[in-house]
C-alpha cells in the first residue's frame, strides 16, 4: 500500500474542498443550508475519489475553514468543529472501504457510513452542549432531526456520482489512455 499523495488526490481534495466551501454560501441564499447541509454533499463524496488520509484531512479542514472565512458553520455553539469531526470519520471511513473493496455497491457503503456519521454528531452535539451548560439533549435532538433532509440528498445525489467517477477512463502508466 502506496503512503503517496498522487496528483490525482490533491486535484480531488482541491475541488470537492472547493465545492465544499461554495456550495453552503448559495444554499444559504435560499435558507436552504441548515436543512440540507451542503458542505456535507462533496466532502462525503470526496471519500469516493480519494485515499483515506487526504479525504479525511480536507474533510477535517474545510467546515473549519468555512466558519473562519464565512462564519458557517459557526463555532458558538461549537458546530464547525462537531462538522469537522464527522465529515473527517466519513470521508476517511468511505476511503478506507473503497480502498479496501473497490467493487463494493455504493449504498452499501454510504447508508451505514452516514449512520455512523449522525450518531458521531449526536454524540459531539450532546457532550459539547453539556460541557458549555446549553441543554445537552434538546441540542442533540434538535441535531439529529433537522438533519434528515440532507441524510436523503446525499442518499440520492452521492452514489451516481460515485458511479460516474468510477466509470470514468483512467490514464495508464506513462500516460496513455487505457481503452475501455
């Protein structure tokens, strides 16, 4: 197992960060944000396209990025870095499977990973909350049911285009094209 960041990793990193950034900006032009958390849709995707480390590490990066520069998510009450914490679990747990079993259906990957990811949150949301004496459980509550609209969107949205990136051709060594 190769420990190299490839061209091709930095280049995804740099886009689905990038998307990651722009798209809660237009999503929260409409009031959209909060409901169908946007910077989650290219930062979990990101986990299809990238080795474990870097997907982790830009998905551990951005949201906190997103609320220096934009303010959201913001950092009272602590969002940014209960975001940074499951987008990072995500990202670099759908990696590791997709490193590991490349032919695995995408559902099967996703479901179980953003389960995982909701109840990290829950868990993050609830024990943040306690700590700076906000009412732990309404929080976490209120965490767990506003983010189902997004659950779904990423549900519908990820695993085509995980498809897509994976039909795509990929450049051989010394840089001809493989054939299909």
């Amino acid at each position: 197992m190769s420990r190299h960041l490839s061209a091709r990793d930095l280049a995804y990193c740099g886009l689905f960060g990038a998307a990651a950034l722009l798209l809660p900006v237009l999503f929260h032009l409409v009031h959209l944000g909060a409901i169908f958390m946007p910077m989650y849709l290219p930062l979990v995707a990101l986990g299809f396209f990238s080795k474990p480390v870097p997907a982790a590490v830009t998905a551990l990066v951005t949201p906190v990025l997103s609320g220096a520069l934009t303010g959201m998510p913001p950092f009272f009450p602590p969002v940014a870095p209960s975001m940074a914490i499951e987008l990072a679990l995500m990202s670099g747990l759908i990696a590791l499977v997709r490193q590991r079993w490349p032919r695995v259906n995408e559902w099967a990957v996703l479901l179980p990973v953003l389960l995982l990811g909701r109840v990290a949150y829950v868990g993050l949301v609830y024990g943040f909350s306690a700590f700076i004496q906000l009412p732990a459980a309404f929080m976490a509550g209120l965490s767990l049911v506003s983010g189902w609209p997004g659950l779904i969107l990423m549900l519908v949205v990820i695993p085509p285009v995980a498809r897509v990136g994976r039909s795509v051709v990929r450049p051989a060594v010394g840089g001809e094209r493989k054939t299909p």
